[in-house]
C-alpha cells in the first residue's frame, strides 16, 4: 500500500522536492497560490484547499518563508495541526529560528503529533537533483522509518540529536557562509581599486586558498553583474538575527560575525535587499569607485 504524504510550501526548493517525493509516494499538496502547485501535480500530487484532507497523511513536510508562516499554517486559520491524526510526523524543512523549532515541537507534541526540524542545504539545482543535504533534530531510530522519503530529496540525511538541533547545525553552516560572503564583498573591489584585474583575481582566488562555496558561486556571478541567482539577502537575513540571539543569549562572544551583519545591514539600509549575497558588493564598489565586473565578457 502507498503510503499517504503531504506537503506544503511548492516555491523554489519546495517545488522540486514534492515532485520527486511525488514518486514514491500518494502526495497531497496545498499553496496559497494553486499555480504553484501545478509542477507538483504534473509529477501526480492532488491539491487540496482543506487541511482536514491531511488527516491522511502519515508524514507531513513543509517548506515555508520563515517560522511565524510554519507556525500560521500550523496554528493559524488553516489549523493543519488540529487536523492531522495523533501519532502523524511533521517533518519541517524550512529555515527557522532555533527557540521556535523547539517552540513548535512542544505545541505539536502536546497534540500527541511528532516534529522533526530537518532544514536543507544546497541550491534549486540540488533540490531538482534531490541531492540536498538535510539536518534533522531527530535521532537515527526516529528518522530510519522516513529514509525513504527523506531520499527522495536528500542525499546526504544527518541525524543530528534531540529537537531544534537540525535548525542549529544549519544555523552554523549558514553563519560560516554569509561571513564568506561578507568578506568577498570587502576584499574584491579592493583589488580592482589597486589596479589588479577582476578576471585574474576571480581565476586566483578560486583556484587558491582563498576559496569556498561562496567564492565559488559568487564570483562568476558577480564578475557577470549578475546577482539573481542565489536567495535574497532580505529573506536570508533571518540567520543573521539567530545568530546575534544565540550570541547574546549564551554569553559567547562574536565579533566577526557581528562585523558580516553590519555589512549585510548596510546592504539591507542601501537597498539591495533584493539582491543574492553577491550583492553585498555593491557597498565598496560604490564607496571605491570600481566595479568587479569581467573585462573580456567572459568568466573564469
């Protein structure tokens, strides 16, 4: 017997993992917007605009903004919490704050439903590709019956221990990324402003020890003046604000992830909101005068 799923949240990354959890599952699926869902049922997931249709479902993923949407479709007027059957999972695979995935977790457990915070790692083409990595706030006896599922989506599943602990190792990961960012944004159009040549630094930096994903992936894009192709520093900003709390709330000092906030803030006051991480680079061009655009119209 195929066994019943759910999944809300069909944008960008939630789009492409329902349709490949669309294979090996009955999957009902529900957007605020019903175009959104058409991609999801060409790979043969049904719409439903009724929550109590999830009362179905064994598993329930989602993949929203931010917490206070996961808690809204949870809690709020649509009320899929109240409609799932005791014993259901949730297993939520949004970017949230870490406080609110074990906020969740106590709210949901009270109503006998299990949570899992199971954030990814990896761009659309890996949610296409159903190779992202996934962090779950679950043990390995929790997450074994939902591997299947799970591998529809991710290849590389991490049990990483008790509630709220998924969001907090994504957390790291991100923090360590948007400092990479930040530094990018600073260092580059320094170079330009000394008379060095965008391309050979991009071809040097990435081919150095300077290099990271976020060299990796920035580079050739900002190089093109391209910066749509990652998430919008206004919506990735949220990691930040995590960070400083868990900063100010435990005591532990860091100061250079507080001096990449102020860049991204500065980003943010400037405008570029809009804009991928890449953007950040946008401060020092105009502050120096330079561009760290590509010469030739090609990229390294």
């Amino acid at each position: 017997m195929t066994l019943t799923c759910g999944f809300i949240g069909l944008g960008q990354m939630g789009g492409p993992m329902a349709r490949n959890l669309a294979q090996v599952a009955r999957l009902l699926v529900w957007a605020r917007d019903a175009r959104q869902a058409e991609p999801a049922m060409a790979a043969g997931a049904m719409l439903t605009t009724d929550a109590k249709a999830f009362a179905e479902a064994s598993v329930v993923f989602l993949c929203l903004p931010n917490g206070d949407v996961v808690e809204d479709v949870l809690f709020g007027a649509f009320g899929l919490a109240s409609a799932l059957p005791k014993g259901a999972v949730i297993v939520d695979t949004s970017t949230i704050e870490y406080a609110q995935a074990l906020a969740i977790h106590g709210r949901l457990a009270a109503l006998g439903v299990g949570f899992i915070d199971a954030p990814v790692s990896g761009m659309q083409a890996r949610a296409e590709a159903g190779t992202l990595t996934m962090m779950c706030g679950a043990s390995e006896a929790q997450i074994a019956p939902l591997r299947p599922l799970l591998a529809t989506m991710a290849s590389s599943i991490l049990p990483m221990g008790k509630p709220g602990s998924g969001q907090l190792a994504k957390l790291i990961n991100q923090l360590l990324f948007d400092i990479n960012a930040a530094a990018l944004a600073e260092v580059l159009p320094l170079a330009v402003k000394l008379g060095l040549d965008p391309d050979q630094v991009g071809a040097i930096v990435n081919s150095g020890t300077g290099r990271s994903y976020a060299s990796e992936f920035f580079i050739p894009n900002i190089l093109r003046g391209d910066f749509s192709r990652g998430y919008p520093m206004a919506a990735a900003y949220k990691d930040l604000v995590s960070g400083a709390e868990i900063s100010a709330r435990h005591g532990i000092p860091m100061p250079v992830l507080a001096a990449a906030t102020a860049v991204y803030q500065s980003a943010l006051r400037a405008g570029h909101g809009d804009k991928d991480k890449g953007g950040m680079i946008r401060l020092a061009e105009e502050a120096l005068g330079v561009a760290f655009r590509s010469k030739n119209g090609e990229t390294p």
